[in-house]
C-alpha cells in the first residue's frame, strides 16, 4: 500500500509515518518548508513528492499528486497535522486519489480554536473551567479575570499546539509581567481558571459521528501514558463527535480535580503525539481509516507507556525493573528508533522544532 502524507509538523510526521511503517504503508511526502530539514533524513519516507510553502498552491499540489498517481498508483492521501488537513480540504475535488477520514473545514475550525472549542463546549453542557477571551495580549484585563476566572489561571494561544505560548499564571502582578514582556506576541489567546489535579486524555477515531474507536488515558511526562477507563470524558467525546458527525482522528485534554470531576480542556482535531503510545500498547488508530480494514471493534489500548527518554531517569529505571514499564513496550520503541535514527540527529543538529 502506498500513501501521500501532507505534513508541516516534523514531529506529528515522524509518528504518522511510523504508523504507516507498523502497517507496511510506504510514504511520500508533501511538507512545508520548516519540516523538510527534518524530514528529508528520515528512512520511512519514501520520497518528498513536494516542499515549500504550498498553502498557497493546493491546485499544484494536487497535480503533482495526480501525476504520481498515474506513474504509480496510491492508495490514500491523508495529514499529519491541521494545516495539511487545510490543504487537502483546499484541493477540493481536484484529486484522484482516496482521502483518509476528517472532518470537514467547519468543524476542523470549531474545534481547533480553544475559544470556539470552549463555546461549543458550553453549549453542549459539558464540563470547561471559566474562560475569557483577549485578541490581543494588550487588552488583557487583569481586573476582569480576577473576578471571572480567578487565580491560578492559563493564558495559551488559540491556535497553537504543544504548549507553544502556555503560561500558568499565579496572581495578578504575574499577568502584568507577561503583558510588559516584549516576547510573548500572540494574536488571540485564552485566559482559562487553571484546575488542579491531574492531566487525562482521550484519543478518538470516529466515522460521521459515532465512535470507532475511543481510549481515555492518565498523562505524565515525556508521553508517558497510563491508559485507564475515564467514563465521564468518553461520554463527553462521544457527545462531541455526535454533535459534530465527526470523521478522522482527534485527541481531547482534560484535567480531573481532586474530588474527580472531569474538566474538558481542549481539542486536537488531527492525529497526535500519543497516537505511539496507543499503538504499541493495543490501538492502532491510524490503521481504522487506511482502506480495507474492517469496521470491526476496535481493540482497546491497556498498560503504561513510556518513551525511551525515561531510560536516563532514576524513576524510569525503577519503572522498567519494577514492571510498570513493560519491556515489550521499551523494547518496540527502541526499534522504532533505531530504525529510523536520522531525524532525532538532525533535529538536534539544527534545532528544527517544527
């Protein structure tokens, strides 16, 4: 099987396409500029069809994927991270080529905006802490948030990932120093009542609406992952993906206080980092929307993970001699890298965060 990955996020790739290698999918890649330098080193790639900056070209993107097509046929064109979806969804029906499951643009901008995201939420009944909106770091009013959202809170961009711009603010002379510092410049952003607890998750697969696949996790560092029934955030995804008719796959955050009330933070309407742990503890999310595989009840994900970065630490070394870390698990992602050494070089190399 064959398979065109748009991505320009190195790191959302490099899991997508070891998924596609765990599935015996070869890859080409269509990526943005940033992700190249990263990209380019990888084994798992086949070839880069494309890069660039191609928001602007999906017409020429989607000939060049024709003309591959025709030289070589293939099976499925899919994204790794929200602007690849864009770019597909901006193709229109120029391709010839199947696409894999997502949502469509509207509901891809609902839910990958945290203010809409938290609006929607809201208007579903669900539980999300208090939240106030500011287009401008400028017009943040410390005053209104002492009052609405109170102390601790976050304040995080809108449309960011992986914590980029994430701030746990303490009081309000802490809100003004971020407002005074000259390198905190985001255009929209959320002040949010920080909950204290406990990081949870949940990972969906889902096809016009109703859950395919659905696993809820405890988070901890470094990816660590300890996959555990949350029943009250699956009854809130479950909600959400009918709400929606959602199609692809999506990752929730959420916080548990502690009495154990479950609190929805946001949404990553996309593939996403823990999609690895999924896989090699039971779920292979990426393998429900590839063509041919059987709408059959998804198997559910079980156990701990962690990521070989916990090898160096004391408490992941406990772990793996105390069987938290199962072995089969530190033992597939050791293969998965060495397999594919070349990006994490690169990356230290030449910083490329992307």
């Amino acid at each position: 099987m064959r398979a065109v990955l748009i991505c320009h996020n190195a790191e959302l790739a490099l899991v997508v396409l070891r998924a596609l290698r765990a599935n015996r999918v070869r890859a080409l890649l269509v990526c943005g500029k940033v992700a190249h330098t990263t990209l380019r080193a990888s084994r798992l790639a086949g070839a880069i069809l494309l890069a660039g900056d191609l928001a602007a070209q999906p017409a020429a993107v989607a000939d060049a994927i024709n003309e591959q097509h025709k030289a070589e046929p293939i099976d499925i064109a899919m994204a790794a991270d929200v602007e690849g979806l864009r770019l597909l969804h901006a193709m229109g029906g120029r391709l010839d080529v199947p696409v894999y499951p997502m949502p469509d643009p509207a509901t891809l901008d609902l839910l990958n905006d945290k203010w809409s995201f938290y609006r929607f939420a809201l208007r579903l009944g669900l539980d999300v802490p208090p939240t106030l909106f500011f287009d401008r770091r400028e017009n943040i009013e410390p005053g209104r948030i002492a009052r609405e959202v109170g102390f601790p809170a976050v304040v995080k961009p809108i449309s960011q990932w992986a914590s980029i711009g994430f701030r746990l603010i303490a009081d309000k002379s802490a809100l003004e120093a971020l407002m005074a510092d000259p390198t905190y410049r985001f255009d929209g952003m959320i002040v949010q009542r920080f909950v204290p607890g406990r990081d949870a998750g949940a990972g969906l697969f889902a096809q016009a609406g109703v859950a395919r696949a659905l696993s809820t996790f405890f988070c901890g560092p470094r990816d660590a992952t300890e996959f555990a029934p949350i029943p009250a955030l699956a009854a809130m995804i479950e909600k959400i993906a009918a709400a929606t008719r959602y199609d692809g796959v999506a990752n929730f955050d959420a916080r548990i206080d502690e009495r154990g009330r479950v609190w929805l933070i946001e949404c990553n309407p996309r593939f996403f980092m823990r999609v690895t742990a999924s896989r090699v503890c039971g779920l292979d999310f990426l393998k429900l929307g590839l063509p041919g595989t059987p709408p059959s009840p998804a198997p559910s994900a079980r156990g701990r993970y962690y990521s070989i970065g916990d090898i160096a630490s004391m408490s992941g070394l406990g772990r793996l001699l105390s069987g938290r870390w199962p072995a089969r698990i530190l033992f597939n992602s050791l293969v998965e890298t060495c397999a594919d050494p070349g990006p994490s070089i690169v990356r230290r190399l030449s910083r490329d965060d992307a």
